[in-house]
DNA sequence: CTTTCTGCAAATAGTTTGCAGCCGA
DNA sequence: TCGGCTGCAAACTATTTGCAGAAAG
C-alpha cells in the first residue's frame, strides 16, 4: 500500500514530483470507505468539503497519472465518466458486476481471474498494471 | 448469431422495429474480420465507402441498442471513445490485453473467465450480458 | 394510422490544453 | 536554479438530444 514516502519515492524514479495535491488526492482514496470509487468531479466536490480545493484540471490530470503508475484502478461503472479507486494487490483486489440499467454495482473476487490475468501478462512479457473482470448485466429488479 | 429475422424478432419482442439502418449496422459486424471492432466513427467512414451512409446520430443510437440488448459488446480499448464487436458467444468469446501505452490490443480467450462471468451473474440473480476482461499493461516495446 | 425511427443541427458534458506564475528537487 | 506542476479559462470532441418528416407494424 502507498503512502506519502513510496509514492515519492515512485514519481522521482520517473522524473515526476512528489506534489501536495498528489498527496492530498492519494489519502482521500486511502482513506475511502471500501466499495467506494469517485469521479473526478466527486473528487473535486469532496476536496472542497474538506477545505482542500484542487482544480478540478489538476484532478484530472493526477488520477490519470496515477492510473498510467498502476496506483489507481480506472473503472468504467456508469456511462459518461470514469470512476476511480486505489488498486489493491491480492487479497484485497477484485472485480465488478454492473446493472446497466440502474447501474447497480456489486464487487466479487475471484483469485482465479487475477492469476489469469497476471499469467496471461506475464506469458506475453507486459508489465501488468490492472486486471478488471466486467459483468455487464441487468438486475433482478430491472 | 444473429441474422435480420432474428435481429427482426429480439426487437419486436421489446417493441423496436428492424429498421434498414440497424440491418445494415448489423450486417457490418457481421462480416467484420475476426479481431477487428469499430467506434462509431469509424462504422460512419465505412459505411460512407460502401455507399451505405447512415447518419452519425443514428449509429451511436443503434450501437448503443445492439450493446444493451446483449448484440453488440462494448470496449474501452483506447482513451476517449469506444469500440464494438459482435457479442460472441462460447466458444469464440474472448477478452482483451492493452498496453495503455501505444494502444497495442491482444486478443486471448478463458473458458474460466466466462464459466465464473456466468455463475456470478447466475448465483445474484442477474441476467448477463457481456463479460469482459481486461488487463491494461504496458507492452515490451513501450 | 399510430408510434417508433431517422437525419439534421444544435446542445451537452466530460475531459484536455495553453499559458503564466509557482515550487519541489 | 530549472523543469515540472498548478490553476484558470478556453478549447475540444465524443456523444446526446429536440424536432419534423419518413416509415415500420
């Protein structure tokens, strides 16, 4: 898990800067409540909340960043927007089950997928940096 | 796989109408090289050469139908827009592997995948439409 | 005949970018 | 010090939508 020090330690090895925002940012997804993931703009709206503002430019460009570092995990759960969350190492990683129609979402885990995903990797010489199993489906009440 | 009487009869169960659009849409994804998947961008230029044009609006519209009724699946191979394919069923059903670096798209296939897609839809109650996994990672080249 | 569908043009919204000044290493 | 970083405002672009006429059932 991340902290200020690695994730310092982790820009400067790639020429980047270790900045307050980017701080700031990774504490909010550290300390989010587990099954929770945020849009940029929930980010923004959050920040402001707690009377640490950021542009909203400068969220935008850091969650990426974050994501291209394997840091953060990009989720496509609703149409429109992304939504983002820290991207847990096994045991705590998993997946996504998705209503389409209410956009209800139920996180499962599966060992199996993730050695999958990290063998199928690996056998192709990639460095793996998310593995995300996607069920699209629509619920008993839709 | 679906043909224009069978396309004709998912959508009159629901209401819709087979239009010539959505038969031609259809039909384009059908005949589509194994591997290849389309934004609507690109059905738009396509369907321009093959002196079929549809309106732009008219294709997000019918791709987004075909998506939600389990036809088409949707990916989000590149930043920024989506593609579609032909939502296969087993055995020709497949996931993906993206370097987010240079884009470069690897097609793999796991009966596991799909076996526990399926269950973990079933055991919630869900009806299931697509699953999908995607390992973002970054290519040897890149 | 009724209701959905299409095409057009305009609107929307999420995201990106140029730039000037700031600041981490 | 110096090259990356931020905030602001403006730009962009994929996608959506309102509407009038066309057409499927």
């Amino acid at each position: 898990m991340y902290d200020a020090n690695s994730l310092k330690a982790e820009l400067n090895d790639r020429g980047w800067r270790l900045t307050p925002q980017r701080e700031t940012i990774l504490n909010v997804f550290i300390d989010l409540e587990k099954g929770k993931h945020l849009s940029a703009e929930d980010l923004d709206t959050l920040l402001q909340e707690q009377g640490k503002p950021i542009s909203l430019s400068t969220i935008y460009r850091t969650v990426k960043l974050m994501a291209r570092m394997g840091i953060l995990r990009e989720l496509e759960l609703a149409e429109g927007h992304k939504h983002y969350e820290l991207n847990q190492p096994y045991p705590h990683h998993h997946h996504h089950l998705i209503c389409v129609k209410c956009n209800e979402t139920i996180e499962f885990k599966s060992d199996a997928v993730l050695k999958i995903g990290s063998k199928t990797a690996k056998k192709l010489g990639f460095h793996l940096l998310d593995c995300q199993l996607s069920i699209h489906a629509i619920c008993p009440q839709c």
